[in-house]
C-alpha cells in the first residue's frame, strides 16, 4: 500500500497536477479538533458530524457545531454536557466557546472543590481568588 501511494504521488507530482487531498479523518487534527473533512483546500469541521461524532471536542469542550469550518460552542446545552463544564465551570455558550459567568457556575464544578477555582474573572474561567 504505501509503495503504491508513493508511486501515485510521484506520478501526480511528475504530471504537474496536483496531489490527492488527506485523508482527514485519519489525522490527529480530526479527533483532537473535528477538523475531519477536506473542503476543497484544506481539512474542516464541515458538518455538525465531524465535532460531534467523530471527535472528542464536542464531549470535551462542548464544541459541537459545526461554523467556518471549525467546531464551535454553539449552545449552553452542549457545554453543560461538556467535561468542560464539570471540570472548569465552563457551562454557557459565548462567542465559539465555553464560559463561567457566574461564580455558581464555577462552586458547581469539580475544580472549584479540588483545586479552589470558585470565583468567575472578566474572562469567564474560574479562578482561586484570594492565597496561592
């Protein structure tokens, strides 16, 4: 197999075309980020499918829409569901991502009873307030 795909590039890259489009599924990039489809140039999140089933960024960070070929929160149902939101407090959909807004959110999370991060900052993530 791999000979047979050396010879196809070198014959493709001989003849001037140009040279077959990954297999983006099969990269870290569509496990690590959903960018598991090619769009023509490049690998993409091109359907909701490729952050929510074929990748962990949608379990993970509740990054599970599929906009601009990227995987973006796009809901606060998908972070509640998130590890994200249990971990970090980051429960609320805002602007591609996951958020604390207040600082319920983060006594609500794991990080707040093992590491003390209860307090929300301006930036939406949970944080020690007060000692080191």
């Amino acid at each position: 197999m791999r000979a047979s795909s050396l010879a196809l590039c070198c014959a493709v890259l001989a003849c001037g075309g140009d040279p077959p489009p990954p297999e983006c599924a099969a990269l870290p990039i569509c496990r690590d980020e959903g960018l598991c489809s090619h769009d023509g140039e490049k690998c993409a999140a091109t359907s909701d499918a490729d952050c929510r089933e074929r990748s962990e960024v949608c379990a993970k960070l509740g990054r599970c829409t599929a906009r601009g070929g990227r995987c973006v929160a796009d809901s606060d149902t998908d972070c509640q569901a998130s590890s994200w939101c249990e971990i970090y407090g980051g429960c609320h959909a805002s602007e591609g991502t996951c958020l604390a807004l207040t600082d319920e959110d983060c006594k609500a999370s794991s990080g707040c009873a093992l590491y003390g991060w209860c307090s929300v900052n301006v930036e939406g993530e949970c944080v020690k307030i007060g000692g080191s």
